[in-house]
C-alpha cells in the first residue's frame, strides 16, 4: 500500500499571513478540522481547531488580528505519495503526529493522510481476517455449520465480552452557564478536547469540543465572554452506561459519528470513552496478539527444525547401525547398543 493511494486528494491550505478568523470560517465552510498551512507551495505546518481555540480564546488574541504563522507550529513533517503505509504510521507514532501533509517529489503538497485514515484502512484488513478466522471449521463442527455461524455472526463479538466502563478515561464537567472564554481557559489548563456541560454541577445535558468554540466563537466572531456554553454545545449528548458492552458502544458511536461518548450513572458524567483511548486499547491488545503469534510461529519453525535434525541423524545412525552389523564383533555390539541408546534419546527430544 503507497501513501498516495489512500490520501484525501482534496486539500484544504492557508496562507502564512492569513487571519485566524479567515480560516476558521474556512474550515466550517469545507467542514475540515485542519489545514495545512503552505509557503511557496511547500507545506511548512498543519493548522487544527484546537491552535484557533488555544491561540485566540485561551491566548486573548483577536482573531482578525492574528495570523496563521503566529499559531501553527512549523514543521517538517511531510511524506511522499510513493511512501509505505507503513512508514506513514511509524512517522505518527514516532512524532505523535495526527496528520501529515502528502508531497510529490519537488515538495509540493498533493494530498493529506490522517490517522483516521489509516485506521479505516487497516479495519478493512483485520475485518477480511476476522471474517477468515470466523470461516474456520471448528473441531467437530460441519463445514455447513461452520460457514452458517460466520455469515450470521456478522463478526459480532459475543455480547457482554467486555465492559465499556473498562475503557473509559477521566472526564471534565463545568457547569452549562460558564462562558466560552472560561471553557477555553479550561481546555487549555487540563489538555483536554471535550467537556461534559452540566444543568447543576451535576446533571450531564450537553458536550462541547473545541471545534465548537473554533466554529461556533471564532469563526462566527461571537463575544466569548458574554456567549455561554448552552450556546454552543451539543445537546442532549449521546451518552452510555458503564454497564454497557463496549460493542454496543462502539457501534453507538459509529451510528451518531461520535469520537467521544460520556459515560453516565443515574445521570451524571462519571467517565468518557473515546475514539483515540479505544484506538490505544485496541492497538496495544492487536500487538500483544500479533506477539503471541510470533512466538507460535517461532516454536513451530524450531520444532520442525529439531524434527529434521532427527530424521537426519536416524537415518545417519541406520546406516553406522548396518555397517556395525557387518563388522561382527563383542566391540561392534556395544557400539550398537550405545548408537540404540542415542538414537532413542533424539526421539525423546
């Protein structure tokens, strides 16, 4: 797989001199999240929601006044279209990068690969592995049956497997009255993207991300101090139960196209379960599932070896076994017998 065949061919760019407000409005007008921001047609950073809520509301900047070069943090990160998929994930990984700009040869920007991307890519693969692992014939089972139980299964995992509360993280609730400006300055104190509003300090009724302050603030030249949350959260949140399966979840989150969820008890926010954490989770038990083929691969490369090794020296020890009995002899007869001994001893091994 080459990076430019699975890139977004549309890019969204920003000039350096560019006003905040003006790719904000952009970026609700082409209903991207970034841009990537380009000098002399070379990409030199990428722009998200999260700089516009951090620069402008969290730094008391003007919008209007300030630029694109005095918020996106410039970098060198940008890969060719004929790279590996695999060379763009490491990259990710390596530089904890969400998105990299794709370039021809000469530098200019061609396309943009996101993690999302990758991640839809490589559930495709594991789908088309788990619908071969679904087709083994179990022990004892019909190939009829076996065949039956993976079309019906539709790759669903027996529910209640696992508990969504399991995968939750923490979640940070303020109250629905606070304003815009105060939200930001609490994205940007806890590092975090969402907040759960609530009615009274308890009560979960609506959940705001940062886009909603870049879009709904920012790009909408809304007064961050007089506009509070109610404004301009979504409500009612999608929400779940901690006792939830988290299949149940997940596919609750792919219905609304959701990337986090808040998990409720007797109506209050006590967890958030989110795309990026599930993502972790899952990679990381991917890994150790990969490992744990690895080493069964390895066993077996080394059982076979050890097999032919044997063969092998049965076969050498017949031959010195034939050639002892033509000799004859008291001596011969303990050569065989101590050749007996170690040949049973390889079959024992």
């Amino acid at each position: 797989m080459s990076v430019g065949s699975y890139s977004q061919r549309s890019v969204c760019t920003a000039k350096p001199d560019e006003t905040l407000r003006a790719v904000a409005q952009r970026m609700e007008k082409e209903g991207t999240g970034s841009l990537v921001v380009v000098e002399e047609d070379r990409a030199v950073g990428v722009l998200t929601d999260r700089d516009l809520v951090l620069h402008v509301l969290a730094g008391r900047r003007d919008a209007g006044e300030t630029r694109v070069r005095d918020a996106v943090q410039r970098s060198a990160f940008t890969i060719g279209g004929d790279a590996r998929l695999t060379d763009a994930t490491n990259l990710m990984r390596r530089h904890r990068l969400r998105r990299l700009p794709v370039v021809e040869a000469e530098g200019r920007v061609v396309g943009m690969i996101s993690a999302d991307d990758v991640v839809r890519l490589l559930a495709e693969e594991i789908t088309g592995l788990a619908r071969v692992a679904a087709a083994q014939l179990p022990f004892g089972a019909s190939a009829g049956a076996a065949a039956a139980g993976a079309a019906a299964a539709g790759l669903k995992p027996p529910p209640g497997m696992r508990l969504v509360e399991h995968y939750r993280s923490d979640v940070k609730c303020l109250r629905a009255d606070t304003s815009a400006r105060a939200l930001a300055d609490m994205m940007k104190a806890e590092a975090v993207g969402c907040v759960v509003a609530t009615s009274d300090g308890e009560d979960a009724i609506g959940i705001v991300t940062d886009r909603d302050l870049a879009i709904r603030i920012v790009a909408s030249e809304s007064d961050p101090d007089a506009t509070p949350v109610s404004a301009i959260m979504s409500a009612p949140p999608v929400t779940a139960e901690a006792t939830q399966p988290l299949d149940e979840v997940v596919a609750k989150m792919s219905a609304h196209g959701v990337r986090r969820l808040p998990i409720l008890s007797g109506g209050r926010a006590i967890g958030m379960v989110t795309y990026d954490d599930l993502l972790v989770a899952f990679g990381r038990e991917l890994a150790q599932l990969g490992e744990a083929a690895r080493a069964e691969v390895r066993h077996e490369q080394r059982a076979e070896q050890a097999e032919r090794v044997r063969r092998s020296a049965e076969t050498r020890l017949r031959e010195l076994g034939s050639k002892a009995t033509e000799l004859g002899g008291q001596s011969i007869d303990a050569l065989r017998k101590e050749l007996d001994g170690f040949r049973e001893r390889l079959r024992r091994r």
